[in-house]
C-alpha cells in the first residue's frame, strides 16, 4: 500500500510542470482577473484593463513605438512619464485630434492606477482609446457626494467641509507636456492609486537575448620555507566555474569545482547542473535538475528531480514579505554588496553619505545578511545585519506554494547519505483578518512528515506565527519511531526608532522528532557500525534528541551610520548531549575622522566555554577628503582557542577608478609568533587580478588569483547583436550595454567598468521583475549629450541576459550652433 502511494505521489508530482504549462497556454486566467472588475465602467474598458494584466495588447490598436503595425493608423511619440512627482520611466503614445497625449487603460494601469477605476473618453481627443480615469460615483464610496454645509456648522467643521468639497472639485487625473524638458507629469488623486508599487506588467518582461556565459575564479597558492609543514604538495591550486546557457525563456546553469589541496588528489566536483524557466500563469518558476526544497515548514533539502515554486519577486511589494531595511554611510561614491550565506544577490552603487535600502529580497526567509561598502578607493566596510524574516506570512490575495519530485542529493562530505527518492509539497494562503494558513507533506523512502501552521500579521505589533510538525520514521530497531515539534516565531520591526527584533522558539516532545536529514545521519551511523560488528543488534545508537530551542536577534541602529546588535542561541536535548548556548555581540559605527568595528561571543557546550571578541580601527590619513586613497587600521582579537592576535594595517589605491588596490599588514600572535602580508588586486573591464605575498616564522607564501566572465550572445530579432562581451564576476542576471562609437566610457551604476574598444561592456547585476536603468554613466559622457539617450530602462526575468543598445544623441539645438 505504501508503495502504491509513493508511486502515486511520484505521478502527481512530475505531472505538475505539465500543469503548469497547461495553464500558461490557456487564453485567461482567474488570478489576473481583480476581484472588483465589474466596477469598470463599461465593457471596451473592462477589456482593455483584463488584457493589461495579462500583457496582451488591446484587440483594435497595437500601443507601440513607431514602426509597430498599429503605427499606420495612429501617430505615436515616447514620452519620459513623471507620475506624482516620481520617475516612472518612458512610454509611447498615441497624439490625438487636439494634438495632445493621448492615454489608453494600459497606460493608465503602468502609471499605478488601480484596475478598479472608472475611465471616460478624453475630451477633444477624437479617439474613442483615449481615456481619463474618473472618481467614482458609486453611492457606498466615501468620497461619492460631498458633504453640505449645515448652517449651524461649527468653523472647524465647516472648513473641513470646504476642503471636501475642493478635492471633490480637482480632476481625477491631470496631464501636463514639458516640452522643454521633454517629458510628460502626470496627476493622479491619491484613491485611484493602486497599493500595487514595484509591479511590472507581464508585457514589459523581457526574457533576454540567446546567450552562453562563463563566470570563472582561479586561484593558486606556494608555500616553502623550513617551517612549512612537509606534504607531498606545497602548491595548491583551487578553480571555481560556474557554465550557463540561454535559449528562449529556458536557462541552463552547471557549476563546478576544481580543488587540488596540499594532502589528497585533485579532483573535479559538480556542485548542481539544472535548466529552468518563469511559469507567470503561476507566479511561480520550474526547475528541472538539482536544486533544494524551501524551508517553509521543513529544513531545505538538496534533490536531484524537479520543483514548481511560487516566486515572491513576481508579487506586487506590498504582496511579498516584508523586506529588511538595510541603512549604512559611504564616504565617498561606493558599491554595496549584500550577501547571505555568502551568497551575493544585492548591488548597488551609493551617493556620498547615508543611505537606506527598502527593496533588499533575501534569497532565504532567516540568515543574517553582511553588508560591505566598497568605497572608490577599494576600502571596504563590513556589517552584519541580523534577519530572520516570517516565512509563515503571506499577504491577503497572494499564494505560496512549492512542489519538488526527485531523489536527495547528497554532499561529497556525506558519501555514505543515502539518496532515497521523495516528493514534498508546501501551500501557503492568505486569509482575511491578516492571516494566513499554512499545510504541507512530505513523504520519502522510510520517512514521512506533515505540517500546518498559522501566521498573523498584528501591525504595529510585529507578527506572529505557529506551526506544527510531525515526524514518522519507518526502521524496526527504532525506540521512538515518531515526534512532534512546536514552534513559534515572533518579528517586530521599529521604524522610527530603528530597532528590529525576533525570536524562533521550538519545543519537541512525542517521542523523537527527526528531519529526513536526521534520519539518514542515523543510517549512516548504523552502516558504520554494521561494517564493524557484522550487526548493529544491541549497539546503542547516540542519537541527540532534541528537546528545546531558541533563537533571538535585537538591533538598534545608532544614527545613520551606526548599529548595535545581538544573538542568543540554545539549544537542550533530553539524550546525554550537552546542552549548548551561543551569544555574539556587535557594534559598528562609520565616520568622517574614523571608523570603529566591535564583535564579542561566548560559546558553552556542556561546561566548557570559550570566548572571542575583535576590535579594529579604521582612521583616513587624507582626513581633508571624503575620498583619500589611503588608510591605517589597527586590529586585536583573540578566538576560541585564547590567542591573542595585534595587527597594523596600511590600505590606499591608484590609477583611474581607483582600479589599483593594495594592502599591507603586519600582525603578532601569541600561537605562531609575527607576520607580514601584502596584497594588490587589479579591477580591470575584463575580470581582477589578485596577488598577494606573505612571511612568518621560517615560511613563506605566495598567492595569486584571477576573476572574471565570458558573455556570448545573438538576438534572434537584431542578426547585428551578437559578438563576445569579457566582463567582472557575474550576477544571477546581467545586462550587455552596446554604445557603438563610445569605447572607454564609464557604465552607469557600476565602478571600476568601462566600455571595451566595441563600446561594449557587462552589467552584472540587474533587480529580476523590477524596472532597471542601464546605460552609459551621463556624468562623464559629456554635457552636449542628451542624459535621456544615454540610459534605458529594462525590466529583465531571473537569470536573463539583456542586450541594451545605446545610442547617445546632441542635446537640442546644440548641432546648429
């Protein structure tokens, strides 16, 4: 019976993919349709707004720039659209009879309207397609009448009344032409606006040109001298590839490892090979190889097989988790990179002073996130920033959702795993009242677990969410076959005040709760013991049960360019494992004469405990510039083990960009006496070079390292877009910016990247879903040019490569002079 319904599960799970597609393929769907649509005035518009939310064009007249079909019948013109006073980017329009703009449903839809608005002709338009949204006249809305004006009103009643009866006066929409601007502001009233910020409409989505690409790390390391230590090898060597291809909407991506360590032999390692694709239909992505399972209700499990999963960055921003915010200070113009988990997937390029970012979409719901300033000069600033986010939250209207099929996939560490097949599903729905339900299941060879919780979102007061779990696991020589786990977590965000706490709680009980990790650890154990003893009959296995946890995080920012924080974590089991406890600490504060970097922990497992902390120094010598090339540090730390390390640094830069970095550090510690290193990177257009040189107590080393990428591509639509781009390490999705006639110009929002002798270079980090500005950097390009012709904006899909031609053009009336 039980086979019969794994098999049955297997079935269920790869038909999902064809599912998917299946839904894709039909002409409508229930999801894009708003659930107040019927409050569109009339037919013509209701279509028009449907067919705008799914990226169709409207049936009688193609909305495109010049050259489309629809030209023939109607003049367009690209405008730069300014709405409320906020860039929204450009857009064709048709010109009317009277000569002016002449919008239609989409347009008003891209600019934020809500997909509920009434719209009317626009007056004098001559075009039946040419509309202005409109207040509604419904009797229920609150701003449909006026209120009168009583006679016995009392003053401050009868000037709020006015005031009503004012903005009840004021257009819905208002359209002005800048011409000598050349752009176009929009006036739209606050309740027509839509709540949907960040959304881009499907049609705008560009999939990308047909593309290879290689991002490539080598690196390479000698040591001698009487005191290194004798292996067979004193050179290693260490390669990271990571090879990927697009063809249409389906990406291929294969990555590898090449180590060649002093002790063992060189080896190549695959870490995933997989090929995938956005399903919007869905909101969601397929994938095809291997990959990992979400952490929605179960630990992540890396598989071999395919997964259907929601993607949040497809959500409107007000439908997807809440963000961290992530602030900090730059001394001069400087690149922020945030990663988790050593994963990079934030960029972006800062204005002197603080700065704050609102859009940051961690990779994973919990991990803290470390965020390093790279000023102009190559020095960096690290911080961390405590998160864990609540995955058990999903916004009212909105859908998670994650299905994998496939066979776990195990480490080249745990080589003695298992890889038992198993199918996992997660659904997440959001509820009135500012809830949201949560179940899944998952089922393995001799393993099985089923989840649900509940998430609450309590406003001002953070948000709240439970969840329990349940575990069974299938072997005869287990005493306690099945647990439970209970588990609770709590996140509150202060804006005002800058502070930012949570807390994950777990409680086991029932038995033995285990993963599907857990319970290959313990077959591995009983394998081990089986090639011992011949049988494990009446060999203790010292599993750790679990009895208790608890995670906590706190932050306070300090200002703008300061933070203080905390982590606590315990962990109790009810086996004779010692209990275990962490507490890390941390400050950090960025100024114009200094910079001061704190961090203390204490570590206890059972009764032995250990403590570490690191204090470091940061002072510009050049204290008369925001952007000197040259720094002095001063560092002291002491870890686990008690030694204690003093360390004198001297960091700078040169050549243009501040291309040329270099470090040089003298340090002392207690265990292995005085060292000396020196370093120097090279950030050229076509990748980094890094070397670097080092001297101890009878040793010396030398190290060298090289980074960079290889982009080929050809654009199905353009036979002339095609070549070979080298570029610095690669994003998840990049941009190829082609300025023909600009070689050596500076690339807008990326340091140290220059256009090659083509006018060609890589943009290796663009925000997937979201409106993108490339191009050429207009601060160095030259005054006579037009800024509008220097940039474009894309709004590029995960993993796609663009290709972005830009062709610069003469300021008006500067060719006549």
């Amino acid at each position: 019976m039980r086979k019969r319904l794994l098999s049955s599960a297997w079935s269920l799970a790869w038909l999902a993919p064809a599912f998917a597609f299946a839904n894709e393929a039909r002409s409508s769907s229930a999801d894009d349709v708003p659930a107040d649509s019927a409050r569109l005035a009339d037919a013509p518009f209701r279509a028009a707004v449907l067919g705008a939310l799914k990226g169709e064009p409207e049936p009688d007249a193609e909305a495109g720039p010049p050259g489309d079909e629809g030209a023939l019948q109607r003049e367009f013109k690209r405008y730069a659209v300014v709405v409320n006073g906020h860039w929204s980017g450009f857009s064709w329009l048709a010109t009317g009879a009277d000569g002016k703009p002449c919008a239609d449903v989409a347009d008003w839809l891209e600019w934020g309207v809500m997909p509920a608005a009434e719209f009317a002709a626009q007056a004098d338009a001559g075009d039946a397609r040419c509309v202005m949204p409109q207040r509604s006249q419904h009797p229920h809305d609150a701003d449909a009448a006026p209120p009168d004006i009583p006679d016995d009103a009392t003053p401050e009643e009868r000037e709020a009344a006015e005031e009503a009866l004012e903005e009840a006066a004021e257009p819905a929409a208002r359209v002005r032409y800048d011409a000598h601007q050349q752009q176009l502001n929009v006036r739209i009233v606050d309740p027509l606006m839509s709540r949907a910020r960040g959304y881009v409409a499907p049609a705008r989505l560009d999939n990308g040109v047909d593309a290879v690409r290689f991002d490539y790390q080598l690196s390479a390391s000698h040591t001698e001298g009487a005191n290194a230590l004798d292996y067979s090898r004193r050179t290693s060597a260490f390669a990271t590839l990571n090879a990927g291809a697009n063809v249409g909407v389906w990406q291929f991506r294969s990555n590898h490892v090449y180590s060649s360590p002093t002790i063992g032999k060189p080896e190549w390692e695959r870490l995933e090979t997989y090929v995938q694709r956005d399903v919007r239909r869905v909101r969601g992505k397929l994938l095809l190889g291997d990959g990992a399972t979400d952490s929605l209700l179960f630990d992540s499990i890396p598989f071999s097989g395919a997964q259907l999963a929601s993607d949040d960055n497809l959500l409107p921003d007000h439908l997807s988790a809440a963000p961290p915010v992530v602030r900090g200070n730059a001394l001069g113009s400087a690149e922020v990179f945030i990663r988790q988990r050593g994963l990079l997937f934030y960029h972006a390029v800062v204005a002197p002073g603080p700065f704050a970012f609102y859009d940051v979409r961690p990779p994973s719901s919990s991990g803290d996130l470390s965020v390093t300033v790279r000023e102009a000069d190559g020095t960096e600033h690290v911080s961390v920033v405590p998160f864990i986010a609540m995955p058990l939250l999903v916004h009212q209207d909105a859908i998670k959702y994650a299905f994998n099929a496939g066979r776990y996939r195990r480490a080249s560490m745990n080589a003695a795993f298992d890889q038992p097949p198993f199918v996992q599903a997660t659904l997440g729905i959001g509820l009135p009242h500012r809830l949201s339900a949560f179940g899944g299941a998952l089922q393995a060879r001799g393993y099985r677990s089923m989840a649900a919780g509940l998430g609450w979102d309590l406003g001002e007061a953070g948000a709240l969410s439970f969840d329990l779990a349940r575990s069974q696991v299938d072997a005869p020589s287990v005493t306690m076959p099945s647990g439970l786990r209970f588990r609770t977590r709590y996140a509150k965000s202060f804006a005002s005040t800058g502070t930012g706490m949570s807390v994950d709680w777990r409680q086991f009980g029932g038995g033995h709760f285990r993963t599907m990790e857990d319970m290959l650890q313990r077959d591995a154990d009983a394998a081990f013991w089986r090639d011992l003893f011949g049988d494990t009959d009446g060999v203790p296995f010292n599993e750790s049960v679990p009895r208790r946890q608890i995670r906590l995080n706190v932050q306070q920012n300090v200002g703008d360019t300061g933070n203080v924080y905390a982590t606590l974590s315990a962990n109790n089991y009810a086996s004779s494992h010692p209990a275990r406890g962490t507490l890390q600490l941390g400050a950090t504060w960025y100024g114009d004469k200094f910079d001061v970097d704190l961090q203390a922990g204490i570590r206890q497992i059972g009764g032995t405990r250990s403590k570490s902390f690191q204090a470091t120094l940061s002072i510009p010598l050049s204290l008369g510039s925001k952007t000197g090339s040259l720094r002095y540090g001063l560092a002291a730390s002491r870890d686990d083990d008690g030694a204690l390390v003093w360390s004198n640094s001297l960091s700078g830069s040169a050549l243009r960009d501040y291309r040329l970095n270099y470090a040089l550090t003298q340090q002392h510690s207690s265990a292995v006496g005085s060292e000396g290193t020196g370093h120097v990177s090279y950030q050229g257009d076509g990748g980094r070079i890094d070397a670097g040189y080092g001297q101890g107590r009878g040793y010396r080393k030398v190290d060298m390292a090289v980074a960079g990428s290889v982009v080929g591509f050809h654009s199905r639509d353009d036979r002339a877009a095609k070549g070979i781009v080298l570029g610095q390490s690669l994003g998840d999705t990049i941009a190829v910016v082609d300025a023909p006639g600009y070689a050596d110009a500076s690339v807008d929002g990326q340091l140290s990247t220059r256009t090659d002798a083509r006018g060609r270079a890589i943009i290796s980090y663009l925000t997937p879903y979201r409106v993108n500005r490339v191009g050429l950097d207009s601060l160095t390009a030259g005054e006579d040019l037009d800024y509008g012709s220097l940039l474009r904006e894309v709004a590029p899909v995960s993993g796609s490569v663009l290709y972005v031609p830009i062709h610069p053009q003469k300021m008006p009336g500067l060719d006549s002079r």
